[in-house]
C-alpha cells in the first residue's frame, strides 16, 4: 500500500460515518465553561457545589484514549469525574437523593439537552466513551456503580455501564466476585459483556442500539487497539418501544448504597433516598465520548466496518 493511499484510507475511514453529537472535549473548552454547561455537557446532576468540584477537563496532562488521535496527535482533553459526600442531587421538585452520590453529563446539543435526544435516538446509532481507573480516587468495590446509560423518563436504562458488586436487598456477599468488572448490562439487566477493569487502560466501548427492534450489540478495545464485536446483535425488548423509550445520555459516576440494617423494611427498599454511603471522594477519567449514525459504518479507530448482524462484508480497512 503506498503512503498517499494510506492517507487517504485514513481520511475516508476516519469520516466514514456522521456524528450525530461529539462530545470529545475540544482544548477550548474551559473548567469554567462546565459551571454554566457551556457546550457538549449539561452538568446540573451534581451536588451543592459548582460542577467544577466535582469535574475538572485535565488539559494535556492526561492523555485521552488514543483510539480517536489524529496522526498520534490527542484533540480531546481527558475528563476527571468525582463525588465525594455532598454529591446528594435534588431534582427538580423532588426531595434530595441521600442514597446515591453522583455525578453526572448529560449529552446536549446546542438547542440542549432534550431537543438532542430524537437526534441521536432514532434508526440505529453507537454511543461511543472510553473509562479509565482514576488512581488518586479510588472506588469502593463494595457499592454498584452505574456510570454509563441512557435514561428515559420512567428510570430505567436502555442500556448501562455498571462496575462493582450489585445492588441487592438484603445485601449479599461484598466484595461481589465481579466487583472489578466493566459490565454491560441491557435494559432488563442481562449481562451483556464483562471484562476485567485493568488500571492504567484505557477502555474503549460502542453500543450499538438499534431503535427501531430494539436490539444492543457491544464492541470494546483496549487503548489503541481497533474496536471489535464482542456480542452478537442481541434483543434488548424490555425497553419501551417510540418516544417514551428514549432519554438523555448519562456518563460520569452514580453510587448506590448499601441496606442499612437500622432502616424500616419500607426505607431500605427505597433505594434512592435511604441506605449506607461512606464520604471519601471517588472518581472516573473519561474520553472519547460521541455518538454517530451507521449510514456509513461505524468508527472502529484506524478504520470502520458495517453494523453488527448484517451480512454485507466489512469495509476494508488501513491494514489491508
């Protein structure tokens, strides 16, 4: 293959497919910017503190994924994600969630975040992020973490990141025998994939949803390594079919609780609002986050190749 060729391969293959939202931080976009949700994020699902206590964009001093670098060059800031005790949200107009702590970016658009939703939640579309252990934040491989999902109005998950030992009532053995596994898990909470959280890696996911039957398909990687599928296209019928079913895009760190033996049986059912939760600060790096249609592929990183499930070939890609 000659030099002008693979350049050009690469262009084609690194513009095969629309992006339907980016939110792959650009070096522009300040900490500041986080505290008004100027730009990609809308970051009200927080605590009591300004979003820059709980999110900072870490400049060049942590590389992002390199899945998405432009000739080894990074274009994205890397994102630190933490919560700490006073991560307690209050949604508007309901009472404060004392059982969770979290912190979280919703994906908008520059008409916000609900005009987004029907852009990027319709036909088949692939939500792209990558995660990576924070060492001077440690989690508590006790608790569930919920950290990637897409959430209608009824509370659910299309579709779900989840790390550490499960929620359960009353609570099981801890630490669960997959607490330090990234899981993804569907709409009704199969387990889709599971793969060891190694420190130090970059770990690179795409879903692929498909709206209309209501099917997930996962592909993953490890840093610099091209994105492949690791499941099959699998139903995901659970989920509410048309409007109702979609929801905003979620990323960043959601922590249950534990059962507290000392609550009512009606309080320890309420997840939300009641359970154990110690205060040291915890937290996620995020990259690579963007969502695309598969009009034309979908982007695996030094190249593309068509949906998962369907029976054309794949598109050719820079090695071949």
């Amino acid at each position: 293959m000659s030099f002008l060729f693979l350049l050009v391969a690469l262009f084609v293959l690194a513009e095969a497919t629309p992006i339907l939202y980016d939110g792959r931080a650009p070096f522009n976009l300040t900490n500041s910017d986080l505290n008004t949700s100027t730009g990609p994020y809308l970051t009200v699902v927080k605590g009591s503190q300004n979003a820059t206590h709980y999110s900072t964009l870490l400049g060049h001093l942590v590389p992002p994924t390199p899945l998405w670098n432009q000739w080894g060059v990074p274009t994205e800031q890397t994102i630190s994600i933490t919560i700490d005790n006073s991560s307690v949200f209050v949604p508007g107009g309901g009472a404060p969630q004392y059982g969770f702590r979290r912190t979280e970016f919703l994906a908008q658009g520059p008409a916000g975040h609900t005009a987004l939703i029907p852009e990027i939640e319709v036909n088949t579309t692939v939500f792209h992020f990558s995660v990576q252990t924070d060492p001077a934040k440690p989690l508590n491989y006790t608790h569930e973490y919920q950290v990637v999902f897409i959430e209608p109005n009824d509370g659910t998950h299309v579709f779900e990141l989840q790390l550490g030992s499960p929620y359960t009532n009353p609570t099981g053995t801890l630490p669960a025998p997959n607490a330090h596994a990234l899981k993804i898990r569907d709409h009704a909470l199969n387990l889709l994939f599971s793969t060891t959280f190694i420190p130090f890696t970059w770990h690179n996911f795409a879903i692929q949803v498909d709206w209309t039957n209501r099917t997930l398909a996962v592909l993953y990687s490890q840093d610099d390594a091209p994105l492949k599928a690791v499941t099959d296209v699998l139903p995901n019928l659970s989920a509410t079919a048309g409007t109702a079913g979609q929801g905003d895009f979620h990323f960043g760190v959601l922590k249950l609780p534990l059962v507290n033996p000392a609550d009512s049986t009606a309080d320890q059912g309420d997840v939300v609002h009641y359970g154990i939760q110690e205060g040291t600060t915890e937290g996620l790096l995020y990259s690579g986050v963007f969502v695309e249609s598969v009009a034309d592929g979908i982007s695996a990183g030094g190249g593309s190749f068509r949906p998962v499930g369907t029976s054309a070939p794949p598109l050719p890609s820079i090695s071949e």
